[in-house]
C-alpha cells in the first residue's frame, strides 16, 4: 500500500429505488471527502440503490409479493448505468469510492459492494452469508478476493460477514491491506454508538486476527418501501492491523455525516513485525474439519 492513504465514511439518507438521487448525494459526499484530502470513500451496504426494510406487520405474504418486486425494479446489473454513473463521480473527483447495490445477476439478485475509480469499475464483492430476514431477496455471493488498486490491497465485508471470521480471513490469504465493512445495521438502542458497540468488537477482532486495516460505516435514516418502514441510526469507525481505534462516528443518530482517517504503512508493517502477529500462526493443515 501507499505510505499513507487518507480514506472517508460518509453515510446519507439513501433511498430504496430512487438511484438518481443517492448518485447525487453520493457525489456531494465523496466532493466534500475529498475536499478534506480523502483518496479513498466508503458508503454503507445498499447505498446506491438503497434498503428495503424487511420488518412487516400484517399480512406477510402481502408484503413480500410488493417488496420482491420493488427489489427487482431497483436492482441494477453489472456494468449498468448505476455502476457507470458511480464511475463518473470517481472521474469528476480522482479517487476511489466504494458503494453498495442491488446487483441484477439475470435470475437471481445479489448484494454486492462496488469499487469504482477514475478509469471506471474495478470490482466488487458479494454479500457471503445472508442474515435471515434478508433471505427472501437476495442470495449469497461466492468467496471474496482482494482487488489491487493504485493505494493497496482492499476486500470488503458486507455487514453479516463481518460477523463471521472466515469472511476476513478469505482477504487475508489474498494478502489484502485495507478491508470495508459497509453496514445496514439496527441493533437497540438503535444510535451510532448502539451500533459501534454491537459491531465494534466483531471488526476489531478481524482486524487484529489478520494484521489489515479496516474502515466501517452504517447506513443512516428512514427507509419506506412495500408499506414497511425502517430507521438507521449512522456510524462508522476506523481500526488499525492490532485492532486499536483510529477514528470513530461523532454525528448525532439518523443524521448524514462523515468520518476520516490514515492507514500508513508504516503501522501496518510495524503491527505485522510483532512476536504475536496471529495471522503467522496459522496452521490450515490442522483445519480440514472446519470445512467438512
């Protein structure tokens, strides 16, 4: 990686099936990041074409008949105009940005995470493991990889995954660098920093279990499709290869904002340098049982 890569979290309202808008308020985010000297912006899980809240009352047959088929009006495939249109914003602003999407595969829709530069779509990562409530709309992507881009090595996590330890790993033996943890995430009380304390140990774990840097954030505000209705309260942290915290959310709940940091490499040799560096440690010759 660079000998310093100054990256942004910027989460906004992002609305479910309204892309043109997000697009623009993705622009406005990534001018204001890198304004601030970031080369490198993330926005949280399904900021692009945004989220469909999966918490009904009533009648849920009703409901998920109306919300399958939002999901396939919003969806957009890969290359699409959505993708193409991110790609613009990375052009206009010379730097990388990261958002997320509905991603129409043909017969099945996925939730993917993608990376846009200057010269246009570098890739992106599917959603691995889908929590249950998101079953009914998409389904699980394949195994992560790292994409090598002009300031290192990055992956991405999509929210659930960050749960589970093999989705990091999956980067790490890729030897990734930074790692994106995008989230669409609720949990009581339903606050930035409610968010951080369910989310925070899961990520810091990865993080020093892998020696990578990783930069979180949580989508922020109300979403309403289908008749149902959900509220994101924002967030978002910055944690380095010991899995220290670098930098954390300080805009209040439900409302846009943006958090910076620096990854250098320098911290990154130096955490990977230690006697107890865990990812040296690794023995896969012991671990056929995990997979069977």
């Amino acid at each position: 990686m660079l000998e310093t890569v100054r990256v942004a979290a910027a989460a906004f309202d992002a609305k479910p099936g309204e892309t043109g808008e997000n697009l623009e308020k993705i622009d406005h985010w990534t001018g204001r990041a890198v304004a601030a000297g970031a080369q490198l912006v993330l926005f949280p899980e399904l900021s692009l074409t945004g989220f469909v809240p999966n918490h009904p009352h009533g009648d849920h047959d009703q409901w998920l008949r109306a919300a399958l088929q939002a999901a396939w009006r919003m969806a957009d495939p890969i290359p699409g105009p959505a993708v193409s249109q991110l790609a613009a914003v990375a052009h206009r602003n010379s730097c990388l940005i990261l958002a997320g999407m509905l991603e129409d595969a043909g017969n099945l829709l996925h939730n993917t995470q993608i990376l846009v530069g200057p010269q246009g779509y570098l890739g992106g990562w599917r959603k691995m493991h889908v929590p249950m409530f998101e079953m009914p709309f998409y389904n699980g992507g394949e195994g992560v990889r790292p994409i090598e881009t002009p300031l290192g090595r990055l992956g991405a996590n999509i929210c659930f995954d960050a749960l589970l330890p093999e989705s990091t790993r999956l980067l790490a033996v890729g030897q990734v660098e930074m790692v994106l943890f995008p989230f669409a995430a609720d949990p009581p009380p339903v606050t930035p920093a409610g968010w951080a304390q369910w989310a925070g140990p899961a990520i810091r774990a990865r993080c020093m279990e892998n020696g990578v840097f990783g930069l979180a954030c949580n989508y922020v505000g109300r979403v309403e499709c289908a008749g149902v209705a959900q509220t994101f309260p924002g967030g978002g942290l910055a944690i380095g290869p010991r899995g220290e915290l670098l930098a954390e959310w300080s805009t209040p709940a439900g409302q846009p904002g943006m958090l910076l940091a620096e990854f250098s490499r320098e911290a990154l040799l130096a955490a990977r340098a230690e006697p107890e560096y865990l990812f040296r440690f690794r023995r896969p010759e012991l671990y056929g049982p995990l997979a069977e």
